[in-house]
C-alpha cells in the first residue's frame, strides 16, 4: 500500500485498519504520477457518486472523517503479480470509484489457477 500522507498519518491509519502489509510513503508522489493518478476536479470529488458514498457509509454506522492531507490527490488501485506484471491498474476518478473487492480478488484467484495449469 502506498500514501502521500505524512508519517503520523500513516502510522494512524495503519494502527486504526490493523494493516497486515507494508504501508509506503511517496512524498514525492512519484508513484502517484507514474500510474497516471493526478488531480481530481471538484465535481470528482464533490458530484453525486461521493455522496452516495457517503450516505452508504452513514447508514452503516460509520461516519465520514475529516480530510487532513491533499484531496485533490486522485487514488487508485493498482495489483501488482510477484512477477511484476500489473494485473489491474484503476485510477479512481474520486473518492467513491474503487474496485469491488470481490474482483480484485478474482483477479488473485484466476491468477492462480492459470499458473496451477501450467
């Protein structure tokens, strides 16, 4: 996993999510920029799927966190194999646009069985 987000913030987050892998941080964005993940408009970040994302959120009990760092700053997903070969590349167009983690891990799961058959 990768952020731009200071040290404290990471730690947090890391703390907070019980993260079960490496957290970088790109300071420089260079990552950021290399997969094309630049900066969002405010219409990516404020139109009518990141308020659907929010009331999702809300219903289920948990409320929105304050913005601490850049949220112009496009996210993304990218799924990397151990070969180095990018099996998905996503750059979110705000907020809300995130793969479903069900096909990202289909992705893992087709990987695997291709590979078993070779």
């Amino acid at each position: 996993m990768v952020t731009f987000e200071n040290d404290y913030f990471a730690r947090q987050y890391a703390a907070e999510t019980a993260l079960a892998w490496p957290l970088l941080i790109d300071a420089e964005r260079t990552v950021y920029r290399g997969y094309g993940m630049l900066a969002a408009s405010w219409w990516d970040l404020w139109g009518p799927a990141t308020w659907r994302a929010y009331l999702r959120e809300i219903l289920k009990g948990r409320r929105p966190q304050p913005a601490h760092g850049d949220i112009h700053q496009r996210g993304g997903d990218v799924l990397i194999d151990p070969a180095g070969i990018v099996r998905l590349h996503h750059v979110g167009r705000g907020p809300a646009d995130r793969p479903a983690v069900g096909s990202i891990l289909q992705r893992i799961v087709s990987r695997r069985a291709d590979r078993s058959r070779h």
